[in-house]
C-alpha cells in the first residue's frame, strides 16, 4: 500500500469553455432543461383539464401571458436545437451496416429529418393548420 494516497486534480467548473465542441455539448445538455420543463407544462395542463372547465380556462389564460409566450419560445428553440443536434450525431451513434457497406452518415441523418418533417406536417394537420 502506497504512503501516498491519489489525490485527483478537481476541475474548474468553466472546463466547457476550454473548446468549442465541450461548450456545444454543454449546449446541447442545458437544453434539456427546456424541454423537460415543456413536459411537466403538459402535465399542469393534463391535470388542469381533469380539474374541470374553471381550472382549465385558467390554464389557457395564463399561457397567454407575455412570460408564458417568451418561455414557449425558448422551448421551441431548446427542442429544435435539441433535435437537429442529435439528428447530426445519428450517423455516429447508430451506425448502419448492410451486408458489407455502411450506409452513409448523410443518408441517416436525413432520414430523420424527412421523418422529422413527415410528422410534424401529421401534427399540424391534426391541430387543424391545413
């Protein structure tokens, strides 16, 4: 047994900001934040529903609000950035092989895209936008 026991260096806790691709990545973690707030936005609003017709005109009054706008559009940000970031490091994450070929990175990723594209025009139509 060593008389010297390991004493690890603690980073600083700027350590992201040493090279642009930790301060991305950092990004990308922090917009998370987002949109976990965005759920649980769905859940007040599920539970507002069930609460009755009183409580759930209060729900949509206060998602009027101008703090309630900004906030939506933080989110909307949050997850598109979220998205197209993930989407980019697909070819990476999840490689796909057939037979002795990988496909191309720039098939998968767009891929996601046009099923990306392909639900969201399925939701607008839903909401009633077309």
């Amino acid at each position: 047994m060593s008389r010297r026991p390991l004493v690890r260096e603690c980073p600083p806790t700027t350590w992201y900001f040493r090279q642009p691709r930790y301060l991305r990545y950092m990004s990308r973690e922090i917009t998370s934040i987002f949109v976990g707030a965005y759920c649980v936005l769905l859940v007040v609003g599920l539970q507002r529903l069930s609460a009755g017709p009183a409580a759930w005109e209060g729900f949509l009054l206060a998602l009027q609000s101008a703090d309630s706008i900004v906030f939506h559009l933080l989110a909307l940000a949050a997850a598109l950035y979220h998205a197209a970031t993930w989407f980019n490091a697909t070819q990476k994450a999840m490689p796909l092989q057939i037979g002795e070929d990988f496909v191309p990175g720039n098939v998968i990723s767009g891929a996601h895209y046009v099923a990306w594209a392909a639900l969201s025009v399925v939701v607008l139509y839903l909401a009633g936008v077309f």
